[in-house]
C-alpha cells in the first residue's frame, strides 16, 4: 500500500494559481478555424473550451501539439461548432470546478473511434501536454479569472471530462486533486461524477470528490489516512527497465458524488455560420448530431459506474494513450501491492 502521507501532503498554496514557466511563444495565435492557441477556458455552461488536434489524429499522437477548441470565439481559438456538444454538466465545488461533455468530438478533428487520452500541464517535457497549454477559470470565489496551474482533461471522440483544481488545502493539494497519471482509468474513475446527462446541459453544485486513486484507509484520532492507487507501468527510461504501479486495478472508486441544486439552460449555441466564413477544418458545422449508437464500450453510462469493458489496446510504454472511456476492470478491490522500482520516472514521462 503506498502511503501517502509524506508524497502528496505538501502544504500546496491555498489558492492554486499558475507558477509553471513555459517557452515563451507557445501560445500561438491565429485565425480562428486554423489558430495553434493553447489557451483554454472553463467559464460557464456555454463558454469553456478542449483541447483537440489541429488536423485528424489520433489525441496519443497529437497530445504535444494540440489546440484550444472553445465554445465561444475567444482566446483566439478555434470555435466549436454549434451542434457538436450533445450534453454538459458543469460541476462547482470546494476544490475545482469539472466539466463533462458528450458530443460527436469528431468535429473537433477527434476521429471516430479513438479512445482519446490524457492531457495536462506536465508532459514529457515538463511544460504540459500540449506545449504550453493554458487554462483560466473565472468559477472563483470573487469572479476574478485566475490561471489553474493544475488541470487534467480526458477526451475521445464522443466525451469529454475536464477539471481545473483551483483550491487546495492541507488535505488536498491541488496536485493531488488534478493527479494525472492515471490516464487508462476513464472519466468515471478519475473524475467520479454523475455521468447521465447526455441530451441536458446544466450547471451544478457538487461534493467533492477524493483525488484520483485514493481510498480511506482509516481514521485515527480525527485523522484521515488514505492509501492510492497507482496505474501499473512497465517501461524503458535511458535503457533501464522500470515497473511501477499495482498489479490490480480496483472497479471502482470509494466515493461518487453527487450534482444537487442544477440548472439547466436548453442548449448552447454560438450561432456561428462556420462554413460562411470559409472554415472546412470544423466541417460539419451544422445540425445535431445523429442518434446513431456506435456500438463501442460504454464505459460512461448511465449509472456512474465505471464501465468495464474496453480494451487499453495500448503498450504501456507511452504514458497518455488511453482515453476517457477506458477502464480496465478487474473486479478486486484496492490493490495491495505496489511494485516502486523508479518513482522518478513517473515524473519523467507524465
Ligand atoms: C487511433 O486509435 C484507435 C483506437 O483508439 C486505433 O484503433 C487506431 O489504429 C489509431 N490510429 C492510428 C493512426 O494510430
Ligand atoms: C496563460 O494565459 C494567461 C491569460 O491569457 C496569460 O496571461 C499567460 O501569460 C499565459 N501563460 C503562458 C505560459 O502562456
Ligand atoms: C464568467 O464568465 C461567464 C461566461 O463567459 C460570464 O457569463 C460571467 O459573467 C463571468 N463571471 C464574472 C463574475 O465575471
Ligand atoms: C479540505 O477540503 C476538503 C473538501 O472540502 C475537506 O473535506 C477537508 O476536511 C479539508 N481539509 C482541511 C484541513 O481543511
Ligand atoms: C459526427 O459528425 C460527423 C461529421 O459531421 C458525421 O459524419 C457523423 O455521422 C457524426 N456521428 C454521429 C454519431 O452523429
Ligand atoms: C449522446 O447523445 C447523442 C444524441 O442522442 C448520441 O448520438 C450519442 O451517441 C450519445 N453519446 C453517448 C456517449 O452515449
């Protein structure tokens, strides 16, 4: 079992704001069906952005050069179009707030099929997958949009999870709430919510939810211990063979919370005509979606549940490759046993 207590218990700052240095020029700017920006935004129901990949890809090959896709024109993104996003919740907590999404993402140059994968603002290099990528939020206490320094979106091809930790305290810290290495788990695992809202869009209020991958241990004296799960990772870093992680993957988290106090708007919309402006890149521009089902593993459904089917299908060698549906199920509980034969590559290749 790993303890926790000495890893992830910094004291983190109690309002998480960005401190990450990038390269300067990341952030790109252009036009909006083909701008390379990098700045996302969680703002409301109707107003918040993804990152997708610039041309058709696959999300585990596009993670390091992605782009800001919003539902609004602004950060001088690239604009969703209007009937791409089927349903939304958007959850306000204590810790963060949490979008999830369901549409036909192969707008969004998501094609159809991929079981998506993991971004953040760590990466291979440091400086986020993608590069440079950005989040604001203005859910904050005083309105004010700050920049997350801490955030983890999960997407494929027809869902979308997507958290900004923006507090944190002596329990929590915001990186532990945004932990990010846990990218074949799935939305339902790594972001517990209620997940039955496709055809609604609404905001909500929400309990918090315990970081991903940690369970109550006990509690002693009022003190709350947690052990965590951790994803099992064989790999190679500078030729030497690292595994890291629990040999059993737990079903399910400890702890689902749910929305309360929500209120639904009936659609969004940005009435933007793309094809009028001579955007093919987001072809498609108009109309819902169809109702087609598409047969693949519904590892988001109804219950909240995480789904069980779902083949990872991936190696295990590259660290986002799996996406927000994929869960891979096995039935025990917590695992008890974690093989940490180098902790320092988790740092180096997420
Ligand atoms: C994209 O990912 C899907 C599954 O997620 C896989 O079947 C397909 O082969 C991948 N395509 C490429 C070009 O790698
Ligand atoms: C992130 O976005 C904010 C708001 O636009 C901007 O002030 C900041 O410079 C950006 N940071 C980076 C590293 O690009
Ligand atoms: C935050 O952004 C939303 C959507 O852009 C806007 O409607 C709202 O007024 C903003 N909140 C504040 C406090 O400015
Ligand atoms: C931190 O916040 C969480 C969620 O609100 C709460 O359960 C926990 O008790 C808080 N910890 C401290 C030390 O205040
Ligand atoms: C998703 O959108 C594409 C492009 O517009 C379309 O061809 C496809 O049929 C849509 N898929 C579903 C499930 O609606
Ligand atoms: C969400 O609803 C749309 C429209 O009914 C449907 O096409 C799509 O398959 C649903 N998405 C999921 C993941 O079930």
């Amino acid at each position: 079992m790993l303890a926790l207590a000495s890893t992830l218990l910094f004291a983190a700052a109690a309002l998480a704001q960005s401190t990450a240095s990038y390269p300067e020029g990341v952030v790109a700017t252009g036009t909006m069906g083909t701008s390379l920006a990098r700045l996302l935004t969680i703002n409301s129901v109707d107003d918040w952005c993804i990152f997708g990949p610039p041309t058709e890809q696959n999300i585990s090959d596009s993670e390091t050069f992605e782009v800001a896709w919003c539902t609004q024109p602004r950060n001088n993104a690239r604009v969703i179009p209007d009937g791409t996003v089927t349903g939304v919740s958007l959850l306000k907590t204590d810790m963060y707030v949490q979008i999830m999404a369901y549409g036909n993402f192969t707008n969004v140059n998501i094609p159809p099929g991929d079981y998506g994968g993991e971004l953040d603002p760590h990466g291979a290099t440091g400086a986020g997958n993608p590069v440079g990528g950005n989040v604001t939020t203005n859910m904050t206490i005083d309105g004010q949009s700050i920049n997350v320094a801490e955030w983890m979106l999960y997407i494929d091809y027809e869902m979308v999870c997507f958290r900004a930790c923006t507090w944190a305290n002596e329990t929590y810290s915001s990186a532990a709430m945004c932990w990010h290495e846990l990218d074949e788990m799935g939305c339902n695992f790594v972001m517990p919510g209620n997940y039955d809202f496709n055809g609604t869009f609404e905001t909500c209020e929400a309990d918090v939810a315990y970081p991903p991958g940690w369970y109550v241990e006990g509690v002693n004296e009022g003190t709350t211990s947690f052990s965590s799960f951790a994803q099992y990772w064989t790999g190679e870093v500078s030729g030497v063979t690292y595994t890291i992680g629990d040999l059993v993957t737990p079903s399910t988290v400890q702890f689902i919370p749910s929305s309360s106090s929500c209120v639904t708007v009936p659609t969004i919309s940005n009435g933007i005509a793309l094809a009028s402006l001579g955007i093919t890149d987001a072809a498609a521009a108009t109309g819902a979606p169809g109702a087609s089902g598409t047969g693949t593993a519904a590892g988001a459904g109804a219950t909240g549940a995480p789904g069980s089917s779902g083949s990872s299908g991936s190696g295990n060698s590259n660290a986002a490759v799996s996406g927000a549906r994929v869960f891979t199920g096995l039935t025990e509980a917590i695992a008890l046993v974690s093989t940490i034969a180098g902790v320092a590559a988790i740092g180096l290749l997420h």
